[in-house]
C-alpha cells in the first residue's frame, strides 16, 4: 500500500466520481433503473467525500498545530 497519499487527488476523483453519476442520471431519465442506481452511487459518493474532507481538516489542523 502506498504511504503517502494525496488527499487533494483523492478529493477530485471523488467529485469527478459525483459528475459523472449525476450525468447517468439526467440521462437515465428514460431508463429508471440507471437513474436509481446513478443515486445509489451518489449517496456512496458523498460519503467519500464527507471521509475525505475530514481527513482534509485533520491535516489542516496538523500542520497549523506544528507552525
């Protein structure tokens, strides 16, 4: 496993993740299992992003701690 890990990388795939399944979903208008499902990775998606975030502030924290 790879020891450094860039949580600003991490944080954009998250959002690229959440563009694109909103895309699904306004193009799943017609197919209403593609549109429930492109939810269900939004919901996932979100909870990525709420988990990165906090890792986010807890290294902004660290760092103004060791200034």
């Amino acid at each position: 496993m790879e020891s450094n890990i860039d949580l600003h990388e991490m944080d954009a795939m998250v959002r690229r993740i959440q563009l694109a399944a909103e895309r699904l979903n306004r193009l799943g208008e017609k197919f209403p299992t593609l549109a429930k499902n492109s939810l269900h990775v939004l919901t996932s998606a979100k909870t990525l992003e709420l988990n990165i975030d906090d890792l986010l502030h807890l290294d902004d924290a660290k760092g103004a701690n060791v200034a």
